[in-house]
C-alpha cells in the first residue's frame, strides 16, 4: 500500500510538471516553432492525468464553473457547426487542460504555480546570461530563424534568446519568446503572485527581464499590480493610497524631465514619446490594430456576426498574418458573446473562491486582455485559475502543507 501511495504523489507530481511545461510552451517559444514540441508535452500532461479522474472529487462550486466553461467554449466555437478542426484543436489545446487544472486540488494547484515561476525564471535567467554576453561583444553561434507568422522579421536565433530587431544595449529583451511584450506581460502577473519580494532569486529574474522588454504594457501592468497589491494587503487603505500618489508625482516628474532633456534618444522614442497624449487612441502607444482593421471594426459592430464573430476562413483570410492584437480582434474572430460568457466564467471563479487580491489579479488579466486577448494561452489560464485559489487559500492560512511543498520544490 505504501508503495502504491508513494508512485500516485509521484506521478502526480510529474503530471504537474507537465502542466508547468505545457503552460511555458503555450507562450510559443523558439523550439516550438520548429518542432511540435507543444503538443507533445500537451498529450503527455493530458495522458498523466487519465489516472486521477476516478479520484476526481467535485464539490458545488466546481460543478458551477465547469458548467459555465462549457457554455464559453460552446459559444467560443459556435457551437462546433463550422471549421470542426480548428474547434477541436482550440478545445484539445486550451478547454480541456484548463478543466483539468480547476479540478486540481488546493496543493496541486500551488505547486502548479511554483513549477511555472521556477521554469520560466530558469529560463529567463539562461537568456539573460546569453544575452549580456551578447551585448558586451562575445561571439555566440547563431542561425536565422522564421516564425510561421509572415508578420514577423526574420529572427536571429542564438539559441539561448532570439532578437527580431537588434538596437545594441537598447535591443528589447524577448527570451526565447516571439515577441518582448509576452515576457513583460508573464513577468508582472506572474511578480504580482509571487508578491513583488526581492529576496527571492525568481523575481530579481524576473524584473530584470521585465525592465529590458521595454514593454509599455509590461510596465503598465507591472505598476497597477504593485499599487493593486500595496492597497489589497493593507488595512490602513489611505496611507497606502497616499504613498502611491506621491510615488506617482515623483516618478511622473522625472520621466517628464528625461523626455524633455534628451527626446530623440532611442529610449525615449520606445517608452516616454508612447505616453503622448492622442486624441483618437489615448495615447501613442495605444496602437495594436492597424487603421484598416479600426475602420473594419466601426462597421463590424453594426452586423449579424458581431455577436457570434466571422467564419474562421473569413478572419483568416482577411486579418491573418497581419499586426492586429487587441481586444477588438477577439469580438471580430469570437464575437461579442464570448467575450461576455469569458467575462461570467472569470466573475464566478473568482466568487468561487473569493479573496481581495484574487479579485487584483481579475483586474490586471482584464487589463492586459484590452491589448493582447491571450487568456486562452495556458499560461494565462493556468495562473489565473491557481493564482485565484492560491490567494483565496491564504486568506484563511498559509498552511504547513503549502510551505513544504514550496521548499521542496
């Protein structure tokens, strides 16, 4: 019996590594783009977890959620009546494993977190490495390497990190990655979880590879999160708030007396000149749909498919491969009815297991969602589903449970 015992927390241990995998692959990282690596490591995490469904558990609140996923996923492919393949694909690859991990118990989903914060920081830190070697003049093998989207440059590929555009000290960060951006958004949600503290060797990775991103919406949500955190944590909310705001004053000034002093250097064209203000987009650096796709959408609003979105073929067709990633492109390709039935599905996991900062982190997905609509990436849905459980724990304790879980792994 004993034995039996220690092959199930084995394994299940395992099959939760493979989830970790399967949430970093989701991010498409280099090697991915040449090998079918994903989906390897997808059926893998799927096939370890065949052996736990007998044991599956469920309680109201699971059955509840569960039930509301499915209506999102029925709306999410029309109700599966056209491109059946893609459908399945979208289901195999995003719906399913996320069931999965809602019905991952407590500890299961805490150490879900730590193998995804200890994977990515791990691989964050050997791009860095490479990366400053890079920078400061030594000769590292490379190759060219092409993503399958024709939006992209060709990468130079130097195996530890890829670059798209090369601008010396000033060359955005973008690990193995495809875009810079991706990394700065993962880091922040990811930094919010693991509570911003730099005592632990995984956010110093993780900030230093935020910072180097030079991604405005990276910071963005880096900053929100931070304030969202300070205020969640606290019972003396006005203090907090006073803090921020006086923060806020300081660092506006500064930046406004950077820009002003030298406005033509590369680093104030990447980050402060994309603060102006624009009458038609808020700011300058509001700018992830092209002005075609802008003028698509006014007319798009006024149409049947609104509501449930364009034919597959026809998004394809019309918007693929094109520089278009914002909220807008999901109503186009899902339609407006999913997006309602995803904004439910969120409200009532995070009712389910209610918490104030569970709630910040509903906030910080929702604010990066208005720019890129990744959340059906595992790496986004994995975090949400156990940062939200992680937090909603800890509101009651921290229990012994979950520490040793943390220092063993």
């Amino acid at each position: 019996m004993r034995k039996v015992i220690k092959l199930n927390i084995g394994l299940k241990q395992f099959s939760v590594f493979f989830g970790a995998l399967c949430a970093i692959c989701s991010m498409s990282p280099w090697f991915t783009w040449i090998y079918p690596i994903g989906l390897i490591v997808l059926f893998i995490f799927i096939i370890l977890r065949i052996p736990f469904i007998p044991t599956v558990k469920f309680n109201n609140k699971d059955v509840i959620v569960l039930f509301f996923l499915v209506l999102f996923t029925a709306s999410l492919t029309k109700l599966c009546f056209i491109d059946t393949y893609q459908n399945i694909v979208l289901i195999i690859s995003s719906i399913i494993p996320l069931g999965i991990i809602i019905l991952f118990s407590e500890e299961e989903k805490y150490l879900l977190l730590r193998y995804i914060i200890r994977i990515y920081s791990i691989l964050l830190l050997i791009s860095l490495i490479g990366f400053i070697l890079k920078l400061i003049g030594l000769e590292l093998p490379s190759s060219v390497l092409y993503n399958g989207n024709s939006v992209y440059l060709p990468f130079k590929n130097y195996y530890l990190f890829v670059i798209n555009q090369d601008f010396g000290i000033f060359t955005r960060f973008a690990s193995m990655m495809v875009e810079p951006g991706h990394v700065g958004m993962t880091c922040a949600f990811l930094l919010y979880i693991n509570k911003y503290t730099l005592r632990s060797w995984e956010n110093v990775v993780m900030t230093i590879s935020l910072i180097w991103t030079f991604s405005l919406a990276g910071y963005a949500i880096y900053f929100v999160g931070i304030c969202l955190h300070a205020i969640l944590s606290t019972k003396n909310h006005i203090k907090t708030i006073a803090y921020i705001i006086f923060f806020c004053f300081i660092v506006g000034c500064a930046s406004v007396a950077i820009y002003n002093s030298n406005n033509d250097s590369l680093l104030s064209a990447m980050i402060f000149a994309r603060l102006e203000s624009d009458g038609g987009k808020g700011i300058k650096g509001n700018n992830r749909n092209t002005p075609e796709f802008e003028s698509f959408y006014d007319k798009f609003v006024d149409s049947e498919n609104y509501y449930w979105g364009l034919d597959p073929d026809e998004f394809r067709n019309q918007f693929g491969g094109t520089p278009n990633s914002s909220y807008k492109n999901f109503i186009v390709e899902r339609g407006i009815v999913s997006l309602i039935l995803l904004l439910i599905w969120c409200i009532i996991y995070i009712k389910a297991y209610p918490s104030k900062l569970g709630f910040g982190l509903l906030l910080l997905f929702s604010m990066s969602f208005i720019q890129r609509p990744y959340f059906l990436w595992t790496i986004q849905s994995f975090v949400f589903v156990c940062g939200t459980s992680y937090f909603y724990s800890n509101k009651f304790t921290y229990s012994r449970q979950l520490l040793k879980l943390a220092n063993n792994n």
